[in-house]
C-alpha cells in the first residue's frame, strides 16, 4: 500500500532491497539485504529475472554490475532494486513505463 508515497531509499528498505553494512568492532563484513517483507522481495526477485531476459534496460544494468562486481546473484537483487524504484516512480507520477 505503501507503493507511491515513499522515497526510492525507504521503499527499497521496506521491501528489503536495501544493502545493510556489518560492522562490529573490527569486523567489516560485506553489506548484505535484510528485514523487509519476505514475500515482496522474492515476488521481485522473479520478476528481476523475467525483466533481465526481456527488458534491455535492466540486462544492460545485469550486465554491467554483474561485470564490474563479479557476483551475478548481487546484480540481480540490484535490478530487483531498480525495478521497485520505477514501479514507485510509475504509480507516484501516474505514467506509463517507457
């Protein structure tokens, strides 16, 4: 419901896209996604596959991150990210996807 109103970072928060840093002390592990609603994050994930097949948009966003950080897993949830962040910009403004 709250799909619209909200910024691009607190979506992605809610949903449970959002990178999280672990540090503790002198531990500094790589951030990872956390929290969030379970059920909308892997709704996302599927539909970041379908888009990264079909959409050259987000293959060519696949791509690049895929290369450039060398995890094809980190990239999908990336285009899972993008693809939430348009979904809110298309309900808030009331556009269609172009």
């Amino acid at each position: 419901p709250e799909l619209g109103q909200r910024s691009p970072k607190s979506i992605a928060a809610l949903a449970g896209l959002a990178p999280f840093d672990n540090k503790s002390g002198k531990l500094n592990r790589r951030s990872q996604i956390q929290g969030g609603r379970s059920r909308v994050r892997r709704a996302l994930y599927m539909a970041a596959l379908s888009a990264i097949r079909t959409c050259d948009r987000f293959k060519k966003i696949y791509t690049d991150l895929a290369a450039r950080s060398g995890s094809k897993k980190l990239a999908i949830i990336a285009v899972a990210r993008k693809l939430l962040v348009v979904l809110n910009a298309i309900i808030r403004d009331k556009t269609a996807f172009a």
